[in-house]
C-alpha cells in the first residue's frame, strides 16, 4: 500500500485572472468520493443562499472523481455543477469523452470557476500552468468551430476544450457545456458560463492518476469487467445500439411520453425512430476515453434538406424530446435537430419540451401565427422545429419566449398555460411517462434537480432489474425506499466515483456497492466498506437538499406537473393510469421516512444530518 489520495482543486478568479491550487482535504474525499459529491459540497459551502445563478457569485465547477484517469473502465466522467439558472436550485449535469480524463492528467480533481470575466476569455490549462485569453475570436462561434479555433491558436491539436455555443452567451437559460460532441446538457450551465463572459475551458495534461495499491486494483477490476461480460444486454445490445433501444423498450412497456404529454401509448413511432432504424443511418461508433462499449453513435441524415448531416447521435432522450414529444417521426430531421442544438449549445431535452409545449399551445389555438412567426407550429411539424431552435439561441420571435424553459414560458405567455408546462422544478420532464413507472414518479418529485431520471433512476421499473427487490411499476408499496435507494447508490457510484450508469444499469447494479468500495480502497489507500459509498450517496443527497431547502426549496415543491397526476394515460400498455396526488403523497411520505426528513416540511433533521457527519449544515439550516 502506498500514499493515500490526494485531490487537488484550481480556483479560477475570473475578476482578476488568478489561478490558485488548492487541496481537497482527504477526510472530504472520503465523506464525499469526488465528481458530484465534492461539488455539491463546495457549491453548498460557497455559494450563498438567494445568489444570482447568473451574478458573478455563483461558481462554475468542472469535477472528476478518484477513478477517472486510472485504468478502470468507463470512468472519464464529470460533473459540472453551479447554482441552475434554470431551477435556481443545484444545477449538475454529466458529460463524458476525453477532457474528463485530461483534466486528471493535467493534475486536477476540481476545477472552481469563480467572478466574472470583464470582456470574453478562455482559459487555457496546462499542467500547473494557467493562462487567460480573450476569446474575441471565438465568441459568437458554434462549438465545433470553437473547439478547432482554439486548437489552432494554441498551435496544438490536443487540448481537450469545454465550451458553449451562442445559446450559452445569449444567456438560454437552458443553454449547455459542449466537450468535443459531448453534452452537460441539463439545467442551463451553459448559461453561466455565458454569464461570466467564459467562452471555454482548454486543457491538457501530462501527468498520471494517483493509484495507492495496483494489486488491489487489478482485482476490484477483474471483478469489475466480469460482470461487464456476464451481462445479456451490455456488450451484446447495448454497444451495438447505444441508448436508442431505450425507444423500443419503453414503447412496448407504454412510457415513452409522445405530443406534450397528451398522446402516450398513442403515439409510438418504433419502426420509424427505434433501435433498428437509427441503426440504418449509423456510420460509426465513438466512446468516451478507456471505455471497451463505445456506446457513441455515429448517424447521417440521408434525405431531404438534411442529407449529408452528421451527429453523434441523437441518444434516446433526443429521440423523445425532438421526436416523441414534438410528434416528430422524420428520423433525419431528428438527427439535424440533434447536431444543430450541439452546434448552438443548446440542451435537447430542455428545448425539444419547449417546442413540444408550444406546439400543443397552438394546437390549442392560445398561440397563432402572429405569435410563431408565420410558423404553422402543429406536432410533427420538424422545419418548424428546426427553425424555433434555431430562434431559441439566439433569442429571436418565439424562441426568446422558449429560451428560458417551459415554467417562465408559460409565466410569459400566461393564459393558464402553466397546465401544459411539463416540467419539476423549472427542469423539463425526461423521456419517462411516469404514469407507468411510479417510483421513476417519485425521483422526478424529489430529485435535487428537478425532474432528473439520471438521478435515481428506476431501473427496477423500467428494465426489470431486481435490484435491490423486485417492483410492480403500476404500485406505490416500498417506492419512498425504492427511491432513496436509486438515488443513493447512482450519487455514490457513477456521479463521483464516477462511473457510467449505462454500465451500472446493464450491468453492475448488483455489485456496485461491492465493487465501487473495493475500487475506492485501491485508488485512495482509504479503507472503504460497502456501507461507506451507500452512506456517502447519502451524504451527497442531504447535502444537495440543504442546498434546496436553504433556496426555499420544500415539500411543497415535490410535485409533479399536473397532467401526471389528473389525466391517466389514454392508450398502450399502461393506460388507464396516472400517479394521483393522493398517490404521491403516499409515496413522498415513505420517501421522507426513508430519509429521516421532517415529514410536513421535507426538511433534514439534525439527528439525520449529525449521523452524517454534517452538523454544520444543520447549523446553517437552523435545524
Ligand atoms: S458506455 Fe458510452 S457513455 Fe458510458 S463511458 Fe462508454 S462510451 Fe461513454
């Protein structure tokens, strides 16, 4: 056994262009893993309560965990978090590709972004060396444009670089990070880079991960890549059709969400948008660094106006927001919509259920053309779906009243439109009707980023893993349980450790508190239990809930939209259901008993937070 881990944050003044290392304190590391679970601790402890998400106070963080960099697979991983423009609650999105694992290689675990630039700038990281460049050349730029620019000017074809495209300066409120043609799509970070006048991140890297026992590690890995192998689904189905098998699966359990919503089971375009289809535009496979899946697809539009398109892509929650949702089944306008939204940094999901949302408006007759445009905005329509993302980035007709999510929409639009806005928390609905897998439900309700499958995912639901136990996906027994759980170990696991949830959903549910532990003994030299990744999941949730509850963030905002909860499904395999309020109240009861949460306020006790180590945030909570 060697040393034992090191973590190493960069604190980027942006005001003055000072660049300062830190360290991560070791008993951090081990309370809160890394990715993710560092961030949100740094978020809670240095962005203050009721800070502007778009004010030089908030803080950007780019976060790698303990196993990027090394050898295990499927672990160049990141969270970048801020306070979300978007849901003004804990904004973290994950990305994957290369400049996770560079930016361990340039010496860091943590990149904290602080101020604000006074004229646009990149930074440029190499090693321990840290510059500040005006981005005058590449602001305005799409991000791939971006990306090369930024090479060229640094004469060096290998820095991996994180940008934003237009959406991001422009200040969409559901603008993302690109890295290479990888998306931290979610909650508007894209935005706050905007806001800080940071166009991108360069970085490079010579150095290696930190790896206390290499004995231990190749056995943790041999177990590892066992169970990869002994999966049915990884390797034989999943790495040949990526996420998009998610269309198939989830129209034959009848939640794949169609037309706002309103058309669930209905509206189920398999054969025209599902696994095998895009499999006939596929030309390639790509994959994020030290990964044997390569779940990447490479697709090409072939007809039309969209001939000769390429993107990496589009992933299954692409194909329900830019087709499902918005009634499209022209696969290659999806696979335009898909590279455009890259290309202008704006979030496919959040942006396809604005135009979803839109859409039913005009169906409805509450928007006209004098509203669009001229746009005939019906479902299915994809010119105009493509034209309206384009007017979101930059703000134009429509598109400056969609750019900031569907919540201030409909707050713009008024007329009782809050009713069709699908979303928990100002963060769009995901590509899961929730009225055919409950506990899926009740992790939309109570994600601490609204309405986020990535963070408790029911896989028992909707893969049939059973994991911890079996579920009925119609029930509301054990769900509150079931919820924690999910949420716990997806925290723990692949948003610090970190490690893909594809792998831990196809493959490593039933090993990965086993697993995670035994890779975390080896990396770090911490002596580390399965208890112990299960209790910092746990750690990182009540952190990220103090984060909420100190925003204002309560039981009250634990709900669901509420055509979920009042119109059951009307056609398919899970007609006939919805969650009821009664339903979720039920369900959201277990779920605070679960977490040892104040019942009526959905707050954290003390007695809760003392047991994890964290009696200073009760003490800032006033628990
Ligand atoms: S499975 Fe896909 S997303 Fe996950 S690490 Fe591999 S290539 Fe990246």
């Amino acid at each position: 056994m060697g040393d034992t881990y090191k973590g190493k944050l960069l604190r980027l003044n942006l005001t003055d262009q000072r660049a300062q290392e830190e360290e991560v304190p070791l008993d951090v590391v081990r309370d809160f893993i890394g990715g993710a679970g560092t961030g949100i601790k740094y978020l809670f402890d240095e962005v203050r309560a009721g800070a502007d998400p778009l004010g030089p106070e908030n803080k950007l963080m780019f976060s790698v965990g303990p196993f990027t960099g090394t050898p295990i697979p499927c672990a160049s991983r990141m969270s970048v978090l801020g306070k979300s423009p978007l849901t003004n609650a804990v904004g973290l999105s994950l990305t994957g590709g290369y400049f996770p694992v560079e930016m361990k290689k340039a010496g860091y675990d943590l990149l904290l972004i602080e101020g604000k630039a006074d004229k646009p700038s990149y930074v440029v990281i190499k090693d321990g060396e840290v510059r500040f460049r005006s981005a005058a050349k590449v602001w305005g730029t799409q991000t791939t444009d971006c990306q090369q620019i930024i090479k060229d000017d640094l004469h060096d074809q290998n820095f991996r670089i994180a940008c934003i495209g237009p959406a991001g300066e422009n200040l969409c409120r559901i603008a993302c990070v690109i890295n290479e043609r990888r998306a931290a799509g979610r909650k508007g970070l894209g935005a706050i880079m905007g806001s800080k006048n940071l166009k991108a991140v360069a970085i490079r890297g010579s150095g290696k991960a930190f790896i206390a026992s290499k004995e231990k590690l190749h056995a943790a890995m041999s177990d590892m890549v066992k169970a990869m192998k002994a999966s049915p689904v990884l390797f034989p189905v999943f790495a040949k059709y990526g996420t998009s098998r998610g269309v198939n699966n989830h129209s034959s359990k009848g939640i794949f969400p169609a037309k706002n919503w309103t058309a669930t089971g209905e509206f189920a375009p398999v054969d025209r948008v599902g696994m095998e289809a895009r499999q006939s535009h596929k030309i390639g496979q790509t994959r994020c660094a030290g990964c044997p899946v390569s779940c990447g697809q490479l697709t090409l539009a072939k007809t039309g106006r969209y001939a000769g398109i390429l993107s990496e892509g589009p992933e299954y929650e692409t194909i329900y927001s830019y087709g499902g949702q918005t009634g499209v089944d022209n696969l290659d306008s999806i696979i335009a919509a898909d590279r455009l939204s890259d290309e202008l940094g704006l979030d496919t999901m959040s942006a396809g259920v604005a135009i979803g949302f839109a859409m039913e408006l005009f169906e409805r007759g509450i928007l006209t053309t004098r509203d669009t445009g001229g746009l005939e905005l019906r479902f299915g329509n994809h010119e105009a779906m493509i034209e309206l993302i384009q007017k979101m980035a930059f703000r134009e007709g429509l598109g400056e009243v969609l750019a900031d999510g569907v919540r201030i929409a409909a707050e713009r639009i008024g007329k009782g439109t809050e009713k069709y806005a699908m979303h928990v928390k100002g963060l769009e609905l995901p590509a899961y009707d929730v009225r055919g897998a409950y506990a899926h439900g009740v992790n939309y309700a109570t994600s601490f980023t609204g309405a986020d499958h990535n963070r408790g995912y029911a896989i028992q639901e909707i893969f049939g893993v059973a994991v911890p136990h079996p579920a009925d996906r119609f029930g509301t027994e054990k769900k509150g349980g079931l919820t924690k759980w999910n949420q716990d170990v997806r925290a723990a696991t692949c948003d610090s450790a970190p490690m893909c949830a594809f792998v831990l959903d196809t493959a490593l549910a039933p090993v990965a508190l086993k697993n995670t532990a035994a890779l975390m003994e080896a990396v770090t030299g911490l002596s580390y239990a399965p208890e112990d990744v299960m209790k910092a999941g746990e750690r990182i949730n009540n952190v990220a809930r103090a984060f909420n509850v100190r925003e204002g963030f309560g039981r009250a905002e634990d709900t669901l939209p509420e055509r979920v909860m009042t119109e059951p499904l009307k056609a398919g395999p899970s007609k006939g259901h919805c969650i009821s309020r009664e339903d979720l109240d039920v369900m959201l009861d277990e779920y605070y008993s679960a977490r040892g949460w104040d019942l009526k306020s959905g707050k954290p006790t003390r007695a809760k937070l003392a047991e994890l180590n964290l009696a200073y945030v009760a003490d800032e909570l006033g628990v």
